[in-house]
C-alpha cells in the first residue's frame, strides 16, 4: 500500500508570534488544526500510512493531537527532520520509513477544498512517472511566492494558459521563487515521487538561499507528468490566508 509524507516543520515566521507557542501546522483553520486537513485528505484518497516529518519547532503538540493516527483512520509514523534545510532535504530524512516504492508528498500547510483523490487517483493505479499539480494565478507577484513551471513549446509569460493548447506542453523547467516567472502555473505543495528521487537528491547542492530546493530535484526527475488544479486551495502561510482558507471552508 502506497505511503505519504506530510512535512510540517519550517519556522512558521510569517505567523508570529503565535507560532512562538504553537507549531503553524497545529494552528486553527476554520476551527480544526491545519494538519487535519492534510491527514483526511491523503485518507479520504485511500492512503493510509501516513510519515509525519517534524522538527525541534514546537512538535509535542503533533503526537498529542494525533498520537498514532487510529482516531482518525490512518497509521502515522514520526521522523524527525535534523536541521531544517528545504522539503528535498526533508523528504530524503524519510527515505527509511519509504523504502523502494513510489510515495506522496503532501505540505502540510496546503489545504484542498475538494480533497486531493481525483489528483492522485492516477498516480496510485500507475506510478511510473512523477506527478505534480499546478494552479494558474492570476499575477506576477504571486507567482514569485512559489515554484514555477515552465514549458517546452510553448510561449513564454504570465498571460499564456494551457486550455488553449490542442496538445498538452511538456515540462521543461521548474524555477524556485523566480523574480520574472515564465509562466503562471504555480507548483502547489503536493507530489507523487518515484524512489529515483532519493538518487536524485544525492547530486542536489545547496541554492543560494541556502536550501535543498525540490524544484531542483523535479528538474532532475524530468520527464515530470502534471494535472492542473483547478478546485480551491490555499497555502496557509500567513494569517491572510489563514483568514481566507477559513471563510470559504466555513
């Protein structure tokens, strides 16, 4: 059975001071802790055996509220990250947890409205090859918050969509945070890896922000197959998307 690695370490800096107390993940949206929308959906998908990748920010509050998992229909394994150095960095720290087979990784500051089974459905029944998920967005500067696609074959700029192609562009590049993006379609925070990602990572340096960037691990992993996202999602890194996230689930 397919596994999942929910990554739910990071600084939360953006959510100060309340994340001095509490890890972001635990924080309430829409009245539940943010990683229970993580958790039901990877369930709700069919994946059960959840890895949840913590760190020394505040994680006792994890094993508190969740424990094993059992309460809410999932086993969940614990790893802890040492060092909080990027999600490729991360998700290497569970290799020994995933072992050889293909795996999910889910951030566990994204939320999906309608779930994520549609997205991943393919992946569990043939996961021969990568998958991510993208969202259009409607500027640039949202774009420069996030990983960015960009296509072969196709024009380059903010203004292209993809439903006007007769046939789907590949995936030529991914750009981590770039400052002039070469598209609109944003990397949202879930993946399904091949364990050639952990070969992958074992070339990967450090980027200039001093991180292992899973973009870079995606550009290795290239051909990349993607499914864009059209439903509601929210990443929950600040207390406006918190505020937004909460207003549309309630």
């Amino acid at each position: 059975m397919m596994k999942a690695i929910i990554l739910a370490g990071g600084h939360g800096t953006r959510l100060r001071p309340a994340t001095l107390a509490v890890n972001k993940h635990l924080l309430p949206v829409a009245g539940k802790p943010m990683i229970l929308y993580g958790i039901e959906a990877l369930r709700d998908a069919g994946i059960r055996d959840i890895i949840l990748s913590i760190t020394h920010v505040n994680p006792y509050g994890f094993m508190e509220l969740l424990r094993d998992g059992d309460d809410y229909g999932v086993h969940i394994s614990y790893v802890y990250q040492h060092g909080i150095e990027g999600i490729a960095w991360a998700i290497n720290e569970a290799q020994p947890w995933i072992g050889n087979e293909p795996f999910v990784v889910y951030l566990g500051d994204n939320i999906f409205a309608d779930g994520i089974k549609d997205c991943i459905d393919p992946f569990i029944r043939n996961p021969s090859l990568p998958q991510v998920f993208l969202k259009r967005v409607s500027n640039v500067e949202e774009a420069s918050r996030y990983g960015v696609a960009s296509f072969t074959d196709a024009p380059w700029g903010v203004d292209m969509d993809l439903d006007e192609f007769y046939e789907k562009p590949t995936i030529s590049e991914f750009v981590e945070k770039p400052q002039k993006p070469l598209s609109p379609y944003i990397v949202l925070g879930l993946y399904c890896l091949t364990p050639k990602f952990f070969d992958v990572f074992q070339g990967l340096k450090p980027s200039g922000r001093g991180e292992y960037e899973i973009t870079d691990a995606l550009n290795e992993l290239i051909p990349v197959g993607y499914r864009v996202h059209d439903g509601l999602w929210w990443d929950c890194g600040t207390f406006r998307d918190i505020h937004d996230a909460s207003e549309k689930i309630w």
